[in-house]
C-alpha cells in the first residue's frame, strides 16, 4: 500500500474543484474506520444516501484506507476525498450486487461497480485513490466482474484529481452520459481487458490533463454491438482528448471500436502523448458491426516508441455480435473523414497499417499533412477514396513512402513527403 499512498501524494498538488451544493457530511460520522480492515461500505452508503435525501452535497472522506464494497452515489453529490484518503475495494464479490450492464457491446449480467451512479445529474468524484478489488474479481466474465467507477445515463459528471489502479478489468465505464468531464487523473492497470476509460454512448465528452497507462487501451471509444446496437442509435460523439499521456502495454493507446454500431463521431485529440504496445490509435471493427466511424481528428501528437501509429483493421476484429447487421455492404463500418495533422513519430516500426478495409465499403477521407520524425516502414494502405497525403516527412523507412491498393486521392505517388 505504501506504493499506492505514494501516488495519492503526488495528487495533492492538483486544485480539486468539486460541483454541488448544500451540507458537507463526513463518512467517519457514520462509522467509517478507514483502517484498511474493517468493512466501512455501510457507513460509507448511509453518509451518501444521507446526502442525496437532502438533495445534495459534499460527503468527505479523511485520511485513510477505506475498504468497502459497492457504493453508489446520487444527484448533486461531490465525493471529495482527502489526498491520502483511499478507497480500497473488498475481496468479496458478495459486495457487488448484480445488476444490468453492458458488457463487451452488449446488455448482460454483471457485479456492479465499486462507485455507481445512475440517472443521475452532478457528480463529481475527486482527489485521494481509488484501487480495485484483488483478482479473482477482475478476471470475472460470466457475469461481468465490478470495475471500478460505472456511471449510467448521468448528466454534468466530474471526474476529477484522483488516481486508479486495477487489474485485467475496466477501470472507468460512462454509459449514455452527456457533459462528462474527466481530468487530471492517473490511472494504471495491467494485463487484457485492462481499460483505462471506457466512454460508451456519451454525448459530450472532455478528458483533459489525464496520465493514464493500462494493460488494453487506455482510452476506449465505444457504442455497442450489433442490430440492437445500431437500432437504438446512441452513438459517442463531441469527445475532446487534450494534453495526455496515453499509454497501453498490450493494446492501443486510443481505439476506435470494435464496439462501434450505434456509431462514433466528431472526436478529436489534441497535445496528446501516445505510446501502445500494438498501435498508438487503432480504428477497429468487423462485419456484423454495421456502424459508423466519422470526423475523427488529430492534432500536435508525440507518438513515442510503437509498432504502429495508426492501425486500421475494419474486417475482423473483435467478437461477432449476437445480432449482427445484416446486408452485403451494410454489414460493414462505414468510415469517413479520418484526419491528422502536425505529428512527430520517435522510433515507430510502422507509420500507417490500413489495409483490412472492406472493397465493398472503402474509407472515405483520410488525410495525412505535416509528419515529421523516423520510422521503419512507411504508409500502407488499401480501399481507399479522398486520400490527401502533404508534407509528410518521416525518415529512416524502407522502401516507398506510400503502398496503396485500390486508393484514390493526392500524394499516393510519395509526392505527399515533399
């Protein structure tokens, strides 16, 4: 735990600025022993509900180690906790009551969440750490074990100037929230299915100032799998990613998918720092997802040591929907407007895989201006319409700058490093 308190320290510093209004409450009025042994979610849900009952306020949390189970939290409610002040998930899933979730893109059972909140507006969560139950619980599938922080259809959320560490589980999952903010977190996870943040559904998304490094994608765009998925039509869309480290020892550093029927739009990343162990951004999906993937944008990247920088694999990533779309061209993403600018790569293996694309389906606008820095193969792309390479002029790569198939647009011809 030492190592943990470690990271809550270098919290202290940050300036927590926690939403709404009304009484403050203090969980060790209500019993709560914050000694790393005693079982305090009672006290710590009575404080909470106490808090909402009254329409709102700050519940504190001292100094501490807390352990507790599933908590859940209520409109116009601040969880504000000290910088040393640490919530510690219990080992026993008996304190993860199931409920629905939607897991892997589609609606199932599964534990809920260390910290929840439903249909609720005013959240904030902010300062101190927050650490996930030990395995087995992360390893849990069938039903889904608890992540750690799960909001639900949640309005004007604040997620803000604390620390996560988890294991081979999601750590944050918005689902069908609008006006969510999430910044100046640190987060960690390792092995698979270690996310960093889920947004899944969200209309409204800032994750600003965030270091995160995880053992999957550290930031995952998501909107469901399948028919159901698409029918309903909820798609993630207006996401600004700014001035992160983003950072993944397995996967991605940012992906797109393979989740993606309800469709994902109008995203973009800015000053960001990405490093993955397969791709920094990889836009994936497969047949059956149908979809669409539109007006993705990035800006003044570092792209640090990687195998690849942009990874596209449309054709068969990700686990088959119990519903999938149907139709020979409609059973495909479809992809538009992909577009990044003002980029220095620092020993990336391959600058751009995009050769899974459907030929029913071709990516239309992808667009490439001002790269800089080296890399060992160049861009490699296939089924492709609007293509606009200028100024990219990486060094060190092997032979043609450009391999297209079935690609139409200008600097195809490698005239697009000049």
């Amino acid at each position: 735990m030492n190592k943990l308190i470690g990271i809550g320290i270098l919290l202290n510093g940050l300036l927590a600025t926690p939403g709404g209004a009304g009484q403050t409450l203090n969980v060790s009025d209500y019993g709560a022993k914050g000694d790393g042994v005693t079982k305090d979610t009672a006290a710590i849900q009575q404080a909470l509900d106490a808090c909402g009952q009254h329409g709102g306020g700050t519940v504190t949390v001292p100094e501490g180690v807390f352990l507790t189970g599933s908590l859940v939290l209520h409109a116009n409610t601040t969880l504000q906790m000290a910088s040393r002040a640490f919530l510690l998930g219990s080992p026993d899933i008996a304190d993860y009551p199931l409920e629905n979730v939607r897991w892997e893109g589609e609606f199932r059972e599964g534990h809920r969440a260390l910290l929840s909140a439903s249909n609720a507006a005013n959240i904030t969560i902010t300062g101190g750490g927050i650490f996930g139950p030990p395995l087995p619980l992360g390893k849990l599938r069938t039903p889904r074990g608890p992540v750690l922080i799960e909001l639900t259809s949640c309005t004007n959320a604040l997620l803000d100037n604390f620390t996560t560490q988890y294991q081979q589980l999601w750590s944050i999952h918005a689902l069908f929230c609008s006006n969510l903010t999430a910044r100046a977190l640190i987060i960690r996870t390792v092995n698979a299915n270690g996310d960093g943040i889920d947004v899944d559904s969200c209309d409204g998304v800032l994750i600003d100032r965030c270091d995160i490094n995880t053992g999957d994608d550290a930031i995952s765009l998501k909107s469901g799998r399948g028919l159901t998925a698409q029918t309903l039509a909820r798609p993630t869309r207006n996401v600004l990613i700014r001035n992160c480290r983003l950072q993944s020892s397995i996967y991605a550093a940012l992906g797109f998918g393979t989740e993606m029927s309800g469709g994902i739009r109008d995203v973009k990343v800015q000053n960001c720092v990405l490093s993955g162990r397969q791709n920094c951004i990889f836009i994936k999906s497969r047949d059956g997802r149908g979809g669409y993937m539109e007006n993705i944008s990035g800006e003044n990247l570092t792209v640090l040591k990687s195998p690849t920088f942009i990874g596209v694999d449309l054709l068969k990533k990700g686990i088959q929907a119990t519903d999938p779309v149907p139709g020979d061209v409609e059973k495909w993403p479809r992809v538009s407007n992909l577009s990044f600018k003002n980029v220095t790569v620092q020993d990336v293996t391959t600058l751009v895989e995009a050769t899974n694309v459907p030929s029913a389906r071709p990516v239309d606008g992808f667009t490439l201006t001002d790269f800089s820095g080296n890399c060992s193969r160049a861009i490699s792309i296939a089924n492709m319409t609007n293509v606009v390479f200028a100024r990219v002029r990486v060094t060190g790569f092997d032979g043609p700058l450009v391999t297209a198939q079935n690609a139409q647009g200008t600097g195809l011809d490698g005239s697009g490093g000049k």
